[in-house]
C-alpha cells in the first residue's frame, strides 16, 4: 500500500506538491486506459488492481455514472476527485520522508531563531564577552567592537536627523536666504552619509544588526526616500514615460478626491509656500485646508515642466499622487530624508540582480523592466541575468530555472540579489530554499563572497491569491455541469460516439500541457502555499524589502476592470492591486506560521504602499491591451 500510495503522489504531483486536480486527470486516464492490443484474457481491471494497492478505498466506474448507472445523479469527477483527496492525505509520510532524505534542514522548529547581538539575553554571556573558537581574548575584542558600533550608529542617525530637522527649519522660513538653504542642506546631508557609513561598519560586526527597531526604521525611510528620489530624477531628467505617468495620476487623483467630503485631519494646519504648497505644520490657527486643494497649483503641469517649479513642489506632487495611505504619505512628508535627495554614491557598483518575472513570461526573451535594467548596466555597471522561467509551471521548475541564473551570476564574483515580480518571488524564495537546502556546493552560491545580499519584491504573490481558490472552485463546478450535460445528451448519440468524446476529454486532463498548467495553478491555492512555507529556509542575514501597490479608479486600466472587482467581491476588501491584497504583498507568510516564517518577518523591511495596479512594471507586453480609455486618463 505505502509504495502504491507514493506512486500514485508522485503522479499527482505535477509541480512538486500534490494537487488533487491533477492526480484526479490521471487517475482518470489510468481507470481509462485503451487496452484494445489485448485480449479479453489478458486485459486488466484497472479499478480491481488500484482497490487491492490501496485497501479501504473503492475506486469509482465511470459506468456507474451515466446515464442508467446506479450512481447516474452523482458525479463520476467528484467521486474520482474524493479519491485523489485520501490519497495525497495517506502520502503525507512519504512526502515528508523523502523532504527528510534529499533536503538537508539546517533548524528544528524548536531551535530558536538567529537574532542580532544587541538583542542577545543577558543570561547567555553575562559579563558581555563574545566568547568564539579563536579564544576569549578575541571574543571579547570583538564584542567592545559590536557596542561601540551600535552606539555610533544610534549617535550619528540622531545627529543626522537633527541636522536634517533644522534643514526643515530653514525650508519653512521665508526670510532664510539660499546660501543658508544650500550650507544647511550640505550639513545635513554630511551627517546622513556619516550615519550610512556607521551602520554599515555595524553590519559588519553584526550581519542581522537590520532586525533590530531602530535600524530597520532607519533602513526602511531610505528604501522610501530613494523610491522618491528615483521617481524625482525621472520627471526631472524626463526618463521614460514618467512625466506622463504621475501627470495621469496625479489628474486622477484630484477627480477622486473632489468627489468625496474634505478630510479631517487632528491638528490645524497651513500651507508653507517655500516647501511647496503640500508641506504642512502646526499654527496658531483653527482653519484647516483641505487635503485636495494642497499641492494642486494654478495649472496642472507641474509633472510636464517640473523646471517651472521648485524642488520641494515637485516632492510634494510626488507624495499627494504616488504614496497611498495618509500616514505613510504625511510622514514621508515631513522626512527630512525625503526632502534632501541624497544621491547614491557616484560610481561603479559590485553587485548583480537576479530576476524572475511573473506568472505569465517569455523568461530570458522577457522585457519586464528593460529599460530601467539597461540605465542600470550603463551607469552603474550592474548586470541583470534574467531567469528562464516559464509561463504557468510549478514552484519547482522556475527555481531550477532561477538556479541556472545564479550559477551564472556568482560566476561574475559578485554579491546578488534577487529580484521578483508577482509570482516570480514566491519562484525565488523556492530558488533559495533548493539552495540552502542542497549540497555544498549549491550551499556556496548563497553564502560565500559572490553571495546573496539582499531580496527585492514588487507585488509579492508569495502567500498566494483568492483569484487562486475562487478560479478552481469555478473550474469544477464547470466540469461537473460539463458532466451533466454530456449526460442529458448521451441519449442522442451512439456509444462509439460517447466513447470517443470521453477519450478526447481523458486525453486533453491528462496531457502535458495541462498538467503543467496544473503544477502552476498550485502555487496559488491554499495546499501550495501551505507546502511551500512549510518546507522553506531562506537566510536570516538578507534583508527583504517589497513594493505594494492599491488600486484607484483613476489607476485601474480597462483590461483590469473585471478581475479587479472580482478579486474586491471575493476577498471583501478593495485594497489590493487586482491581483494580489496588499496586506498578502508582504515578504513572509500570513497564513502559516512556523520558525522560517518567524525568521523572514524579521527580514522584511515593507514599503510605503503605492497607487499603482499589478501591471506597473509591464510595458510593451502589455501593450496590446490598452484602450483609449486607458490612453485618455
């Protein structure tokens, strides 16, 4: 029985988890199979010898099930499907053990997680010394060295932001003259630089010195400050499509926010005009203004000829039309990381991206993000190796795939990180897991020099998606009313006719194509995502951060429109990005929880959430869709 039920997962098994779906098409196909070549004698029960392999289970005839069988009202899909259930449910122990046998586990989940050393107990080293095999002498050289780098990194971001707060000072002053404006401003950004150097110095003391409050508040208003930054230069130095792009959405925008009552906010405020006219602080007044009217200017060309404006308009713009939530725009407002546009250090980077798109991609002929890819080789020498993945296969395919990219790039000597869009970083969290989990030598390509470094994520669907359990509820409903009708029909045709039309639907359920399809559409259902957090390990020393996005009505393209109120009827929630709910777009499990998962929440850094669709990054692929309308807005 045991090795007739692990025969049968590993049929059932299309993309490395066990779907019932697919097992059920086989199964199907088995119970079918054409044994004309043979005679009467020597011809097989098939539904005889699976009930003797597996005791306890009655495999169902597809006789029973027509039209004047003794089952005719029930369906023989269901029934077959049943049996797919109990059968993966028995081949749990085996899955387990043969996890066990090929993958290495470097911790039990009783083993607690690797936390950094400002938070180690008191307990473990009572007199403060860092004891390791070199001696204690060492131990405790380095553990003075830790100490000293945590207190200089919590000095200098202090110093910094309080240089940077007088730097706002002087913003809001209008009788601050522009030679004060640019000192003040070169002072600031000094002491910011000098803080950036501190923390890394401490990361070097201490690889998962990020986990910790301070720093990881520190970490993530730079991601957010860059991501303006970024947006910034781009209307500046007119990159791409962006000056049109915030232009629609900041239009956009405005028509929403007119259509609605004025928001409350808790504390009087007024316009500063030398910050531009967003910017707000607290006065000596009960007026309040509204927060639609801020930032909207005489003319709405602010994008379009960003020179007209000062820089801090133009900032101000960025935030109202880009940044989601309130809380998180008004804080970025007042940031002065934000407000000084500190610049990456000029020069040539070492340091390689990963890629791995969605789930639907052309792999390494793909174009998602090409042009931003290619400014990035040309100013800053950073190579992007694009994984060969496949469009709709399993967890496990696309992380070989992604596993042949990484090869590639720790072969340029250089750190990586990896880079994954939707579906693509669920694809590269299994890439990880395959390495860290594998030989030594696939152990290295994670872990030496020429390591990974980092996790970038844009529209995680790493913890799934309800269009994935409504889409396969729908899928079988659809064939059990399939099966319904040809049963209503079968008294109007010949049997040969019937047998036929039956052995083409055997043929399409259990073909390739189909069963690929199958081990893909996995990754998005509750059983996938369960078996994927259930056997991952990822590092605990690499930093994740994610790019969330929700839709507007002023943000939503035509094509999106359906399966965007889809996903709002089925979750019950519009916060989302028509594929994926913002709070799933996240870098560690929701709805599983175990060590890993414990250790990769740790890791995540987040991300100020966007107005934007799940499309954002796709250009030319998805071109073919747009619409006028889509053109008009």
């Amino acid at each position: 029985r045991n090795f007739a039920v692990a025969v049968l997962a590993e049929i059932g098994s299309p993309g490395g988890h066990g779907s019932p779906r697919g097992l059920t098409s086989a199964l199907m196909s088995l119970l079918e199979l054409d044994q004309t070549s043979f005679t009467d004698t020597h011809r097989l029960d098939m539904h005889a010898l699976l009930e003797s392999w597996l005791p306890g289970l009655k495999i169902p005839r597809r006789e029973d099930y027509l039209a004047g069988g003794r089952w005719a009202r029930q369906s023989y899909y269901e029934a077959v499907f049943a049996v797919s259930k109990s059968i993966l449910e028995d081949a749990e122990c085996y899955m387990a053990l043969k996890t066990h046998i090929q993958q290495v586990r470097h911790a039990s989940e009783h083993d607690p997680i690797p936390a950094p050393k400002e938070c180690a107990p008191a307990a473990d080293d009572p007199l403060g010394i860092d004891i390791e095999d070199t001696g204690a002498i060492f131990g405790r050289v380095k553990s003075a060295k830790v100490v000293q780098a945590i207190d200089t990194a919590k000095q200098k971001i202090q110093e910094a932001d309080t240089a940077g707060n007088k730097y706002m000072e002087v913003l809001r002053s209008n009788k601050s003259s522009t030679e004060i404006k640019q000192e003040t401003r070169a002072k600031a950004i000094s002491f910011y630089k000098e803080a950036f150097r501190a923390c890394a110095t401490l990361l070097e003391f201490d690889k998962l010195a990020f986990q910790v409050d301070w720093f990881k508040t520190f970490y993530r208003r730079n991601y957010d400050a860059l991501m303006v930054l970024s947006v910034f230069k781009n209307i500046t130095n007119d990159i791409d499509q962006v000056r049109n792009w915030m232009s629609a959405l900041r239009r956009g925008g405005i028509r929403s926010q007119q259509q609605v009552e004025d928001e409350k906010v808790s504390e009087p405020i007024v316009p500063i005009q030398c910050l531009g006219s967003s910017l707000r602080v607290e006065a000596q007044t009960n007026e309040t203004v509204p927060s639609h009217a801020l930032s909207q200017g005489s003319d709405d060309d602010i994008f379009q000829n960003p020179q007209n404006y000062s820089e801090q308009e133009v900032v101000d713009a960025i935030l109202d039309a880009l940044i989601f939530h309130e809380n998180e725009r008004e804080a970025m407002r007042i940031d002065p990381l934000v407000r000084l546009l500190i610049e990456n250090e000029p020069g040539l980077y070492n340091f390689t991206v990963v890629s791995a798109m969605g789930v639907i991609t052309e792999g390494k002929r793909g174009r998602e993000l090409s042009a931003a890819l290619k400014r990035l080789e040309e100013e800053r020498d950073v190579q992007t190796i694009r994984s060969d993945t496949g469009t709709a296969r399993s967890f496990e395919f696309n992380a070989s795939k992604i596993e042949e990219a990484i090869q590639t790039a720790v072969k340029l000597q250089k750190p990586y990180g990896l880079l994954g869009y939707s579906q693509g970083c669920a694809n590269a969290l299994t890439a990880e897991t395959l390495l860290l989990s594998g030989t030594p030598s696939q152990q290295r390509m994670l872990s030496s020099d020429s390591g990974l470094v980092c996790r970038q994520l844009l529209f995680a669907a790493v913890n799934g998606s309800i269009h994935g359990p409504a889409t396969d509820m729908k899928v079988h409903r659809l064939i059990v009313m399939c099966e319904e009708f040809f049963k209503y029909q079968q008294g109007y045709f010949s049997r040969a006719f019937t047998t036929t039309v039956l052995e083409w639907i055997n043929n399409i359920l259990d073909s390739a194509p189909f069963q690929k399809f199958v081990g893909g559409a996995q990754s998005m259902l509750t059983a996938g995502g369960r078996a994927f957090w259930r056997e991952a390990q990822n590092l605990p020393h690499v930093p994740t951060c994610t790019l969330r996005g929700v839709l507007e009505n002023h943000t939503t393209p035509e094509s999106l429109e359906m399966i965007s109120n889809m996903l709002t009827k089925q979750s019950g929630s519009a916060l989302h990005d028509s594929q994926v709910h913002v709070y799933d777009a996240v870098g560690h499990p929701m709805y599983f929880r175990n060590r890993n998962g414990r250790l990769l929440e740790r890791c995540d850094m987040g991300g100020a959430v966007q107005r934007t669709h799940h499309w954002s990054p796709l250009s030319e692929e998805v071109e073919i869709l747009r619409t006028k309308r889509d053109i008009d807005q």
